[in-house]
C-alpha cells in the first residue's frame, strides 16, 4: 500500500483528467467537423486509456470502470451514451450504459444518472420497464456520475424476463427513491450481512465510504457476503481490492454455501451459510452492541435467520428484504 501523498497526487491528477475528458466530450458536441471530432475522439481515448492502470492502483473500482468502456472503445465512434448530455430526471428514461453478465442469472446494470437524481447510500429506486416496475438497491455511490444496480434474474419473473433482454443504449425509467436502510451514524463499526445481490446497497455504501469526498477513517466494516456458488459474487474483485488497500478497516468474507459442488471446486474462503459466520464474527472480532450496527440484506430466509440468532443480545439490528 503506498503512501498517503502518492494517492492525493494520484487523485489530484486524475481529477484534473476526467475534467479534460469532460471538456473534450463538450467540444465533441458542439464539434461540427468531422476530422476534428474524429481526432477529439482519439484524444479521449488515449487519456482514457492511461487512466484506467492509475484508477486500478487507487482501487476506484467505479471510476475505473467508466474509463475502461471509454478507453476499450476502438471503434472510431464513442458510444453515443458518453456524448449524451445527462438527462432531465423523468424525460424519457436513462440509458443503459452497460451491461455485465456476472452469470447468466446475474447482471451488473450501470445506467445513466439524471440531473439532479440524489440518493443516499443504501436506497433504492424503483425502474421501470415496458409498464411495469420493480424496486432495486443502488450499488453506485452519489460521488459517482452514473447509477448501478446488481439485479438477479429470477427465472419467469416479470421483470426479470424484461431485463434479460435489456441491453446498451435502451431506456428504463427510475423514480420513487426509498430508504431507511442507510448506515447508522451513531455506531462505528458495521457488521453487513448479505445474499448475492443483497450486496448492492453495501457496495454503495463501502464506495462512499472509501473512495467518495467524505470517506472517514473512524468506521470499520466487515462484510459477510453469502452465495451457492463462487462465480455468483459479482463485486469480489472491487471488495478484496478493498480489503488489501484498508486493511484494519474493512474485512470482506465470502462463503459458499455448497461447497462440495463441482462449480465450487477450489473455492478458497469461506464455507456454509452466511448467516453461520454471524456469531462467530461477533465472538471473534468481540463486537459490542455499543459500538457495533448489523445491517441483513437480501433473501427474507437469511435475514429472519440473522434476527433469530442475534435474539437478545442487544445488537440494533437494520433489515432490507427483496423477495
Ligand atoms: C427494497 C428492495 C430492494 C431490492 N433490490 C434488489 C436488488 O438490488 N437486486 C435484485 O435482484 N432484486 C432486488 N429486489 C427485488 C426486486 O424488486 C424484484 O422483486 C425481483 O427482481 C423480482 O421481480 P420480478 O418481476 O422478476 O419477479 P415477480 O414476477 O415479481 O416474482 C416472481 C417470483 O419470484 C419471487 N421472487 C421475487 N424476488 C425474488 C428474489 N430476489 N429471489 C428469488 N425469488 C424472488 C417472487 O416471490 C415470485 O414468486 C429488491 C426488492 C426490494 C423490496
């Protein structure tokens, strides 16, 4: 891990090139010839390009991303998503930006953030899409310029079986923000729990708190993040990138729950259900009640589950269901 003065030098430089990026694509639009645009482009890349290994060694996973669809872009247009200007919140839906297949089941969805559309850590939104709408966490933090959300398509859901087919460049509405499950300022360290999606307001959260403006350095995490299989932890990269680059402050433990299946094979962390690791956690790490807020998000068998076993202990517990 370097030092503290490396990476303010590192963020201030890289500041200063995501505003020559956001100049460039300003000139880009109101750019009329077609070998000057053509050459404005090649400039964003390149910039783009060099970027991304500075963003990977500050860990700005989200950062990272948006210059790696710009800089892996050779074709000799940019798509069109980054000469857009952001729409108004309501006017005819965001565009998606991107779209991730963790598995078949399971996408990353980062779409186009609307003026003047803020939210907190651990909300969500409700998306529409072809008459109907569905509530989603946001895994994006409000210092980041786009919004993205970790969907598991459940098989003949209604908007599941709308979204298996949604890619680049459609249009899905966003409105009615809801959100009590945000994290309680009163305590410093924060035990969350998680089922594979039910990770995404956690990921907002932990972005907030490690790589947005006001990342504060009196808070601890610790994150319990349980799957069935090990390719179904769609953010397992950003967290242990996380894990490395702050150590005494956050701790990530995935486990699966079928070890002993041949998709499993060589899964190295944790194993059984997350809500097993929960006491041992509290034992090991001697979490107080004092100081200590446990968030459970996702499946309601997980989270009733948590409940059961944190019964009488004090603990002030924050639960977020999705099915
Ligand atoms: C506050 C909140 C936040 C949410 N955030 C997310 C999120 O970040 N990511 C995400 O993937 N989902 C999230 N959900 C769930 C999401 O809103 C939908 O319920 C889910 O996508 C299924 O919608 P559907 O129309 O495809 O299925 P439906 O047609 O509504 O339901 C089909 C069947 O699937 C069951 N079902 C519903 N949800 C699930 C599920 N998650 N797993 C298994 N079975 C289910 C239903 O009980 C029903 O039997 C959230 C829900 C809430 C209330």
């Amino acid at each position: 891990v370097s030092d503290e003065a490396d990476r303010q030098r590192a963020r201030g430089g890289l500041r200063q090139t995501l505003r020559g990026l956001d100049m460039l694509e300003s000139n880009l639009q109101s750019c009329s010839d077609p070998q000057l645009a053509e050459t404005l482009r090649k400039i964003q890349r390149r910039k783009a390009r060099q970027s991304v290994p500075f963003l990977n060694w500050l860990r700005l996973g989200g950062e990272s991303a948006r210059f790696s669809s710009l800089a892996s872009d050779a074709s000799t247009d940019l798509p069109a998503q980054f000469l857009e200007k952001r729409p108004e919140h309501g006017a005819g839906g965001a565009m998606v930006l991107d779209r991730l297949e963790v598995t078949p089941a399971l996408v990353r969805l980062k779409i186009q953030r609307p003026a003047g559309f803020d939210f907190k850590p651990g909300q969500s939104a409700k998306i529409g899409l072809a008459g109907l709408k569905r509530r989603y966490s946001i895994a994006s933090a409000p210092h980041e310029d786009f919004l993205e959300f970790f969907i598991e398509l459940v098989p003949g859901g209604d908007m599941s079986e709308r979204l298996r087919s949604v890619s680049r460049g459609d249009r899905l509405t966003l409105d009615s923000l809801s959100g009590s499950f945000l994290l309680n300022e009163k305590f410093s360290t924060h035990l969350m729990v998680a089922t594979v999606t039910g990770v995404a307001p956690f990921i907002s959260m932990l972005r907030h708190a490690f790589t947005g403006p006001e990342s504060r350095r009196d808070r601890r995490f610790i994150l319990l993040h349980g799957a069935s299989y090990q390719n179904e932890f769609g953010y397992r990269n950003e967290l242990e990138g996380l894990a490395v680059a702050h150590a005494e402050r956050f701790i990530y433990m995935p486990t699966v729950s079928r070890p002993e299946e041949p998709a499993n094979t060589g899964w190295p962390g944790e194993r059984g259900r997350v809500g097993t690791l929960v006491q041992p956690t509290i034992d090991t790490r001697q979490l107080e009640p004092a100081s200590t807020c446990i968030y459970a998000c996702g499946h309601s068998g997980m989270v009733d589950d948590v409940a059961a076993r944190l019964g009488g202990q004090n603990f002030t517990v924050r639960r977020e269901v999705y099915d």
